[in-house]
C-alpha cells in the first residue's frame, strides 16, 4: 500500500515537472500581461468609484439649490445671481421647509 501511494507520489511530481517545462517563456509572458491589464482595470474601476462617491462640491452645491429655488420656489435667476452660497442656503432651507411640512388637502393628519 505504502509503495503505490510512493510511486504515485513520484508520477505525480513527474507530471509536474512535465508541465511546467512544456509551459514556455510565451505563454508565461501572456500570463503576466493578462494579470497585469485584469489589475489596471481593477484600479480603473475603483478610481471611477471613488470618483462617482465623492461630495459635490461648494460651487455645485450652490447650482443645484438655485435650479431648485427657480423651478420650485418662484424665484427668478435674477433674484439669485449675486448672492452668496450662505443666503441662498438659507433660502433653499426655507423651501425645502415648505415642501416638508406639506399636507395635501385630502390626507388625514
């Protein structure tokens, strides 16, 4: 019983051996250039994540509330074009209020 687990042992790594010698240098190459693109397009995809998750910032915050105020709130570009991020915070918060606090006529409160 020990003698054929040993000679399996030994045609095992033969077949090994076998193998990795019938594996050349270009196959090897190609390998490693795989991995190499599958790892940048990893990092790629995470980058982009990365990006996708990140705040908006001050000055994109600041559009987005004027385009709220002037579609939601009545107000005209006019009303907000000098003003700074703080007073149209202030303004937005108070619309925003309203639309909260809304009820419909219909509903039970």
């Amino acid at each position: 019983m020990q003698a054929k687990m040993d000679a399996d042992r030994l045609l095992a790594g033969r077949l090994q051996a076998r193998e990795r010698k019938e594996f050349s240098e270009v196959q090897k190459a190609r390998l490693l250039v795989e991995l190499i693109e599958k790892r940048k397009k990893h990092f790629t995809a995470m980058r982009a994540q990365e990006k996708r998750n990140k705040s908006p910032t001050k000055t994109q915050m600041k559009s987005q509330m004027s385009t709220y105020l002037r579609h939601m709130g009545g107000y005209k570009q006019s009303h907000l074009k000098g003003r700074s991020f703080d007073e149209i915070k202030e303004l937005f918060d108070k619309e925003m209020t309203k639309a909260n606090d809304f009820i419909a006529m219909g509903s039970e409160s």
